[in-house]
C-alpha cells in the first residue's frame, strides 16, 4: 500500500520587488550615457537621453544617497 501527498502551489504568486532596483539600475545608466553625451557635445542625444529619464521617473533620491 502506497499513500501519495498531493501538492498545489498557490494561486497567488509570490512577485518579487525588484522593478525598483533594476529602474534605478536603469536610470543610473541613462544619467550616465547622459553625462557622456553632453560631454561630447551631441545635444540630440541629450535630449532623447532626457526624455527617457523623465519617462522613468526622474532622480527622485538626493544626490549622494
């Protein structure tokens, strides 16, 4: 005689938080390629970089933390 255990996962998936740290990630390499950018000079590339950051959500942190 054999018992078998049946096992569901939960409906509910747990989700991980990490959207806010890959944004920053992504918004700390956008200021980046900005700064480059303005470096050289290109102030269409600037622009496109600036609109990008603003579509992220901007730097909301203070410089620094």
């Amino acid at each position: 005689m054999s018992t078998q255990i049946s096992y569901q996962t939960p409906q509910k998936q747990i989700k991980k938080k990490f959207s806010f740290i890959e944004g920053g990630h992504q918004l700390e390499k956008l200021e980046f390629a900005l700064a480059v950018a303005q470096t050289n000079g290109d102030g269409k590339k600037s622009e496109i970089l600036k609109k990008k950051i603003v579509e992220l959500g901007g730097n909301v942190e203070e410089p620094g933390t």
